[in-house]
C-alpha cells in the first residue's frame, strides 16, 4: 500500500470518527434535554404538591364559609404574585347575593365587568375560561384596560354540577401561566367539597 493510499484510508477512518462522534453528541444533548425536562416537570408537579397539601392542611376543619373563602383566597395571592382573586358563587350559597363576589380586592376592577348573565354563562361552562372567551360570553367594558389584563374563571364543581367559579387576575405583563391554573385547579375539588359542607352546616337542616 503506497502513501497515498494511507493517507486516503487515514481520512476517511478520521471523517468516519468524527461522524460518529457528532452522533453521540447528538444523542447525549438529546438525553441531557430530556432529563432536564423530565426535572422541570418533576418540580413542578411537586409545587403543585406541595401548595395543595398547604392548602388543605389550611382548610381543614373549617365550617364558616366566609372564612373558608377568606383563608382560599389568601392562599391563593400568596402562591401567585400580584393577583387579584375573587370568588363568584352560585345561588344556593349565603355569601353569593346576587350574583355578585363573596370575596373580592378593596379596589375592584375586573369585577365590576361581571354581570349576572356572564357570571351563569361561566358557572354553565364548568371548565377554565380565558379573557377572550369570557368576551365571547359577552363580557363587555374598557377594552383599553381589559387588554391591560390577564384572566382566567376556573370552575367550582361538586359531582360535575357547578357552584361558582374563582376569578383571578393580574397584569397582562406577568400573564397567568398554564402551570400557575393547573395548580389552582388541583385544589378546587377539595375546596368545592368544603364549601358545600360549610353551607349544608348553614342550612336549616344542618343546623
């Protein structure tokens, strides 16, 4: 074999290494992005944990509604900074009115937009609404200041029948995030199955 046969053989043994060597980078940066993944997502399912275990542990033995609602919604702003929450409740429960917040922000904003109609097409929905299908329920004001927000109603249910639904709110510049309503959803069922135990308690034949 001359030289320039081993020179020819010698680059492509070389070329072929480096390949080989561009694929296994590949497939440790594909495993590395993985793992890093499945860590983020590993995090935020124990946040999630986490604040509902809080949370529960928070209520637990509470049968004043009002107070429950209270100590919910002070759980909440804690968990989700600068947000407003509030909370819309069906007829049935003492504190809804008509219609109107039980709990709500001394300086109301979103709130005031609410109407009786809206608040029954949210409650009837039973699922997380965004701002712009609550305008396709026929949510209605300052759209200079509407856009200025970021909203979601996420729904209170007790087998599957609605009982109101939790307003929060903030800053369309620190926009509510998927992660942010999963975890306030994780928390909703408990906190549908005391409230309604609170109101039993309220009602003539609980008392």
């Amino acid at each position: 074999m001359d030289h320039k046969q081993r020179h020819r053989r010698l680059r492509l043994l070389i070329s072929k290494l480096n390949k080989e060597r561009k694929r296994q980078a590949k497939k440790i940066d594909m495993l590395c992005n993985d793992l890093i993944a499945a860590q983020r997502d590993f995090i935020r399912r124990l946040s999630t944990i986490s604040f509902a275990a809080d949370f529960y542990k928070s209520i637990l033995g509470e049968t004043h509604l009002d107070r429950l609602l209270s100590i919910a919604r002070k759980l909440i702003k804690d968990e989700f900074t600068d947000a407003n929450v509030t909370f819309f409740l069906r007829n049935g429960f003492p504190q809804s009115g008509d219609e109107r917040p039980a709990t709500s922000d001394e300086q109301l904003t979103l709130e005031n937009y609410f109407t009786a109609e809206l608040v029954d097409a949210i409650c009837k929905s039973n699922k997380i609404c965004t701002l712009d299908e609550m305008f396709a329920m026929g949510l209605q004001g300052n759209l200079t200041e509407l856009n200025k927000i970021s909203a979601a109603a996420v729904p209170l249910s007790q087998l599957g029948l609605s009982i109101g639904f939790i307003l929060i709110y903030r800053s369309a510049e620190n926009k509510l995030t998927a992660d942010e309503l999963n975890k306030i959803s994780s928390v909703t069922s408990g906190l549908s199955r005391a409230m309604q135990s609170c109101a039993a308690l309220r009602s003539p034949l609980g008392a």
